[in-house]
C-alpha cells in the first residue's frame, strides 16, 4: 500500500494490512493515538478534488514551525482523522482562519493553557453535512463533528509542528485537543444566526475558530424568569483563574434551546445577554490571592482599567462575549473560557 508522506515528494510502503499501516503509522509520528484511516494515493486525489483546489495550493502558513499548509497535506489529514471528501471545505476555511492575525496561532501551540483549536460551523453546509447540532453536539456520535475537529488538531501536530510535550507544552491539555468541533442550531434558536451577528449574510457558511478551553456546564432547572437564568449564567462564568478576566479576548456562550426561549421570553436579545453578562459577570479583586492580584495588575495592562471598580470583567467589551444555541432540550448550558490572548477568527466555506 502506498501512503503520501510529509511532503507532495515523499511516499511511504506500509502493509496493505490495516492494523499493520496504522502501526507503521504511529511509529512514523503522524497520529494522535487513535487508529487512523490510511492515506493512500487514491483517497487523497479524491479529497483534493472535492476541494475545488489545486493540491499545491498554499492555503496558509502555520505557526510554530511556518510550515506551508498546501490543500495535499490538509487532505493527507483530512483522510487520516475519517473524514469524507465532501467536508474538505470546511476544514479548508478553518485551516485559512486560525491563521488570520488576531487568532495568535504562535501562542496558542506553544502555551501552557490546555486550549484546543474550536471549530464553530454555522450555515447551510452544517446541514448538507448532517453535522450535530443538537442532542450531545460536543460529543461523540457524528461523523462530521468527530472527524472534522480531529482534522484539524492532525494539521496542527503534523503540519504545524505542534506534538505534545515538544512545541505544544500544555501543561495538561484536554480532552477538546483530541477533536473539537461544533454546528449552530439555527432551527433552535429565537435570535438570528451567529454568522449575521458576526456581520455575514444568511447565506453564508462560516466557519469559526476559536481557542477554547473545554465546555464547563450550567445548570439551571430552577429558575423562571430570564433575570434568574442570567444571574447563574454570570455566577458561572465569573471565577478568578479563567484566562479572559485578565487576558480578556472572547470567550463563548452555548445556550441551550430552553434557556434561550426563557431568555427571549423575557424580551431579550443576543445582544441584550452579551450586556447583562458583562456587566454582572465580574470578578472582584478580594476573590484573588494578593500575589495573583499582583501579577494580573503589573503584567497586563487590561486588568488596570478595572481597578476603579474593584472587579474584573470577561473581555474589554459586551461583544467579547460570543452568544449561539447549541444542543437538544434540557435546562443547560455552557461556556466556553478562552485562552484570552486571541480573538476568533471566521471565514467563509
């Protein structure tokens, strides 16, 4: 059996025995742990094809090691994590957009912070992929959201260099390093699409990369009214060690479709939660150590403008805090810390 290797030039013999090639596989460094499918000539012809791209095409430059990042290579993973041809669009677009400026690849491999690479895709291609954006969208169960998040991490390991304990120095990472990946409920959700508050059309299929940490949840059954739902949202959130008090960046919001409607019940927009949420979800200076409060203060300029007020917000600004629906029914949510040095990035499928 013939593998492509690292580079358009290089090609591996391995056994055309399965258990044998992901052997060979795993001795060679290109995976993750988890079998792979192998990548062979064939498999990876179809995949650039369904791209609509040449196979040498440089779709971007990958921090840390500024590895070119060609349309073979991305398939090359594409194929190993188990993906079907038809989803190279959209781990194209992620793939353009973690390299976008204000998403601070560089850091995001190298930190010691457990975050993962997020991929939010909101627009009709979620659909025409049979993506998961209900019941367990987080986890496991759909072929799409599975393989396509585990695409990307494969692009950051092997293309970009970043492998565990050698570039990528988290401390303990996560189990959101292995895939993570995400689809909008649009059908579920009172406010507009995610996309059009981002500035998108409706037509759009976008594509968002973010650098989260893994989702916390947020359980409220009790409460009746969208001012005590917000009240437990903010308490949540508001905690001392999570990155975007003092890094600030954006961070993400999942709300549930029962949370949402009681929200909206309440007369309130996505935009009238992102302010509440600001507002309410700071964090006071007594609830850090005297030491971390030293550091916060002297190391990030951010943190100083909150000292008037005694408390720290999540992110300089309301629109720092990212609001979509995601999920089946039942009364949670979750949330979504970030890194805090990085702002999403979006781009189009």
């Amino acid at each position: 059996m013939k593998l492509r290797g690292e580079s358009v030039s290089t090609r591996v013999e391995v056994s055309a025995d399965a258990y044998k090639a992901f052997e060979e596989i795993e001795l060679r460094g290109w995976g993750d742990g988890l079998p792979i499918i192998p990548p062979t000539e064939e498999l990876v012809d179809a995949f650039v094809t369904a791209s609509s791209r040449s196979g040498s095409e440089v779709l971007a430059v990958l921090a840390p090691t500024w590895a070119e990042a060609t349309v073979e290579k991305v398939a090359i993973n594409a194929v190993m994590a188990g993906c079907r041809p038809e989803y190279m669009p959209v781990i194209c677009a992620g793939v353009r957009a973690i390299a976008d400026e204000p998403f601070n690849l560089y850091a995001i491999q190298t930190t010691t912070h457990p975050c993962a690479v997020l991929l939010i895709v909101s627009g009709p291609i979620s659909t025409t992929l049979q993506m998961n954006s209900g019941y367990g969208a987080f986890g496991p169960g759909n072929r799409a959201n599975a393989s396509i998040g585990r695409a990307m991490r494969l692009v950051l390991m092997n293309i970009a260099g970043a492998k565990p304990g050698v570039l990528d120095r988290a401390t303990q990472g996560g189990p959101a390093k292995y895939t993570f990946c995400v689809a909008e409920n649009e059908k579920a959700s009172p406010w507009p699409s995610f996309r059009e508050s981002l500035g998108f059309k409706s037509t759009d299929s976008l594509v968002t990369v973010v650098a989260g940490e893994s989702p916390h949840n947020i359980n409220d059954h009790g409460s009746t009214s969208a001012d005590g739902l917000l009240r437990q949202i903010a308490g949540t959130m508001a905690t001392p060690s999570n990155n975007n008090t003092y890094m600030k960046g954006d961070s993400y919001l999942f709300i549930g479709p029962e949370h949402a409607r009681l929200l909206a019940d309440g007369g309130l927009s996505r935009e009238d939660v992102q302010r509440y949420l600001f507002d309410h979800a700071t964090v006071p200076f007594d609830r850090f150590s005297a030491g971390q409060l030293e550091h916060i203060s002297g190391g990030f300029g951010s943190a100083q403008k909150a000292v008037a007020n005694e408390a720290i917000h999540l992110g300089v600004s309301s629109d720092d805090i990212k609001v979509l629906v995601v999920g089946g029914d039942g009364r949670h949510s979750c949330w979504v810390p970030t890194f805090g040095m990085s702002k999403s990035c979006s781009e189009v499928a």
